[in-house]
C-alpha cells in the first residue's frame, strides 16, 4: 500500500490503521517545530514504522527525533528485533534518489515492508507527483 499524507501545517498526524509494519518517507521542505517532529516521531513508532527515511531541511533530526522515540517507548532499554526502527537521512539526495532507495533498498533482516506512508511537510501538495516517482523507481 502506498499512502501521501500532505502536511503544511503542524497538525495532528493519523495513520492508516491498516499499516501495521510499514515504512515511512518523511519530505520535509518546509520549518517543522521540534516539538511538532518529536511528536510525530513518536506516533510513527507506536503505529508500526519499521524503517524511517528523512529528506529535505533538517533531514538528520528527523533520523535523531524517529530513533530517541523508538528507543523511549521500550524505556531505553531492551526491545524485541523484529520492532526496531531503522532510520536513515538523505542531505545530500535528489527526491528521485530518496524515492528510489525507499522502494528498493529499505527491508532488512527478516522484515519485508511493503507498506510506504509518504509524510509531506511541504507548501504545495504533490501526491501525484510523488506516487508516479515511486511506481517509476
């Protein structure tokens, strides 16, 4: 399943109940309050994001924000592996290039995702112009 949510503005985030382990392509193109991306990040890890990816403005806090809630929700201590995040930033991508390694390069260990949440924190939505990257890639 491929799912875009648009967000130009710092407002609550669902997630497709559906998406159980999944990863997600964090596009941030536009500023995001700290507070509002450590929010985020933990909603990610309690719905089930498996495998996050940032790009764009301050793509390696995203990483930090995704790996200090997974690491908070099992209390900084032991976790099962088959929950652990992998996180990982793209600074110095082009959007096809972060779109691709999303498609391709994004399962590990016995993990198969094939759920990918896109969250768009942009000035202009580009659903379409995202899915037609990632179906291309």
């Amino acid at each position: 399943m491929f799912k875009y949510v648009f967000l130009p503005t710092d407002v609550p985030v669902s997630f497709p109940k559906q998406m159980t382990k999944f990863k997600c392509l964090i596009l941030v193109e536009r500023e995001v309050s700290g507070i509002y991306r450590n929010e985020v990040s933990k909603a990610l890890v309690k719905a089930g994001c498996l495998f996050s990816l940032a790009w764009g403005m301050e793509c390696s806090a995203w990483d930090d924000s995704v790996d200090w809630a997974f690491l908070e929700s099992y209390n900084y201590g032991d976790y099962p592996e088959d929950k652990f995040v992998m996180t990982t930033w793209h600074a110095d991508e082009t959007l096809e290039e972060v779109i691709e390694f999303a498609k391709h390069c994004s399962d590990y260990s016995e993990v198969k995702l094939e759920d990918i949440l896109v969250l768009d924190f942009a000035h202009h939505e580009r659903s379409e112009l995202i899915e037609q990257l990632y179906r291309a890639a």
